[in-house]
C-alpha cells in the first residue's frame, strides 16, 4: 500500500488543472503545515513565497543529518517538502502566512475585549449541537446581537479567489 510520498511520487507530474485538488492532495497539505519554517523572513510577507524557494531557503537553515535525526512524528515533513517542491503539481504553490494572521487578527480582538458568541451554522447543521460548552454557553438568537455565523457552501475558486484578494487588500496598505 502506497504513502503520501508515493501519492507525490505518482502524481506529481500533474498539475491541478490536469487532475482536482483532492483529499490526498489536502492532507498532504496539512502534513506541510507542521514545517518549521521559522527564521524564513519571505514567509511572513503577504506576497509569500514559492515553495521552490522555501525549500532551498530552508535547507540553508538545516542540515540532512539534522533532518535525518529527527525522531518526532513531524520528521518526515521536511522530506515531504523536498519532494513537493520538485514535483508539477506542487512545485508552484505560493506559502504565505494568512491563517497566522488571521490568527493574529482573532487574538487582537479577544485581548482587546471583543469577544463574540457567534457559533456556526450551515444549511443542515447548527454546531452548537456538537459543542462541549454548550451547556454553559447560554447561546440564545432572541438575546441581541446574539447571532449565528452563516457558512454558506462555497465554491472552491470563490474561497482561493477571497483570499487572494484579502493578501492583495493587505499589501495595499
């Protein structure tokens, strides 16, 4: 049975255009995310970087014996990324910092005291049925300002579309 290497391995000569984003292709994804890339500038600037770039960027800061001696569940992201890079179908990808951000911009706002219930709600699910603190919560929509955040499905082009522009409205600034 194959692994994610193999999945790069094989399909890494076709680009997304040739064959969709799909579920390997997102957890492959989310196993980059466990990267370190601290201490790569270019990373933390809203135009991002090429993940060509990333990876000789952040060979510059690590050695393979280093890499190779790593025993954490995360040891083999960096080789993953190696293998990406090189590859049609990820070879391309731009990395920009925009989930820290938003992280940033969600922590700004707790620490400055908005601090909102605002659950979410799709077209067939309310999540509060699956929260923990639901109990002590005390969400109720008749208590102003007191709402749901719609999740409207989206398509995928519309998703990558919003959030190219938020990068492109922050370099703006």
């Amino acid at each position: 049975m194959g692994n994610i290497m193999d999945y790069i391995s094989w399909r890494g000569d076709l680009s997304f255009e040739q064959s969709q984003f799909n579920e390997v292709d997102n957890l492959i994804l989310a196993c980059f995310s466990y990267v370190n890339l601290d201490g790569i500038s270019a990373v933390t600037k809203q135009k991002g970087i090429g993940l060509k770039k990333l990876t000789k960027e952040f060979m510059k800061l690590h050695t393979m014996k280093e890499l190779e001696a790593d025993k954490s569940f995360i040891r083999l992201a960096p080789f993953m990324m190696m293998k990406m890079a090189k590859s049609v179908r990820f070879g391309k990808c731009v990395v920009r910092n925009y989930v820290n951000d938003k992280m940033i911009e969600i922590c700004e706002e707790m620490l400055s005291g908005e601090v909102k219930i605002e659950p979410c709600k799709s077209s067939k699910v309310t999540y509060c049925d699956y929260c923990d603190y639901s109990a002590i919560c005390q969400f109720d929509t008749s208590i102003r300002d007191n709402k749901y955040k719609i999740i409207l499905k989206k398509k995928k082009d519309d998703l990558w579309n919003a959030m190219e522009n938020k990068v492109k409205e922050e370099e703006s600034k």
